[in-house]
C-alpha cells in the first residue's frame, strides 16, 4: 500500500471515529480535549461537528492553518510531559471527549508516551466520556468499543471511561 493510501486510510478512520464519538456523549456533559493540533484539520471537524463545546487544545508548537488555531485560552502550548498534569486547572470540568493523535512512527517511544498520557487523561475525563484515539492507550479501567465498520480493526481506538 502506497504511503498516500494509507494517509487516506488513517484519516478517513479518524473522521469515522470522531463522527461516532460525538453522537456517543450527546448526553455526556464536558469539553472536548484535542492532543495534537498539528495544521488543525481535525480541530477544525471537531469545532464544526460540536459546535456548541470548548475545545482544549494541547500542542507542542503552533503550526496550524491561520483559520484553525484555537482561542489563547484554549490552547495548552508546550511538552506534554510538562502541561498535563496542571491542565484540569485551565479545563476547569470533565472532558466529555478526548481526541488522541499522538503517534509518532516509534513504538517505543508511542509506548512510553501512551503509558504517561493514560493515567493522567483518565483524571480529566468525565465519567461516560469517550477517548479516540491512534494509539492503543491501554487503560484498563476504560471499556474498549467498536469501531465504525469502515475502520479496520488496530487502526482507531474507542474507549469509554
């Protein structure tokens, strides 16, 4: 497979599993949490398929299209491994859903940051929320779920906390 058919492949299961996602916590109070804004493609779905929630965005560095870059107050700027563990200060509620894009090319090192972002993200997520994510997150407190149908199993993860 071509490196482009599989870019299509990841991002049309990233779109089938936030779709998903947001008709799963309807009924789930809370912001949204976006890890990785990267040019803000998915930021800007999800502002668009949620319209009426915050969305907390946690960035390394800003390099996003003009149009898709959150609000200052928003936007969690700096290394993970030093801003999430004071972000439920800057959330301020629960997160109804958490949106994960975090992986890097590097099992090992998806691995390490996956076993950081899991336990903390638990903390931040509202009981009933749903985490999506590229990464298998491997928190056994949260109920893995179903993919959509078009998404190829290992290719998207669904959890609910």
């Amino acid at each position: 497979m071509s490196r482009l058919d599989s870019f299509i492949r990841r991002v049309s299961a990233q779109r089938d599993c936030l779709n998903a996602a947001a008709d799963l916590i309807r009924d789930v109070p809370g912001p949204v949490l976006e890890f990785g804004l990267g040019n803000g493609r998915t930021y800007d779905h999800l502002r668009s398929l949620l319209p009426e929630r915050t969305i907390f965005v946690f960035e390394r560095q800003v390099a996003a299209h003009p149009d898709c870059i959150p609000p200052a107050e928003c936007l969690l700027l700096g290394d993970l491994f030093e801003t999430l563990d004071t972000a439920g200060t800057v959330i301020g509620a629960p997160a109804a859903l958490a949106h994960v894009d975090i992986g890097s090319g590097d099992p090992g090192a998806n691995a390490e940051l996956a076993a950081f972002l899991a336990p903390r993200l638990h903390r931040l997520m509202a009981r009933g929320g749903v985490v999506v994510s590229d990464q298998n997150l491997g928190m056994p407190r949260w109920e893995p779920l179903r993919p959509p149908e078009t998404v190829r199993p290992g290719r998207y993860f669904m959890m609910r906390v």
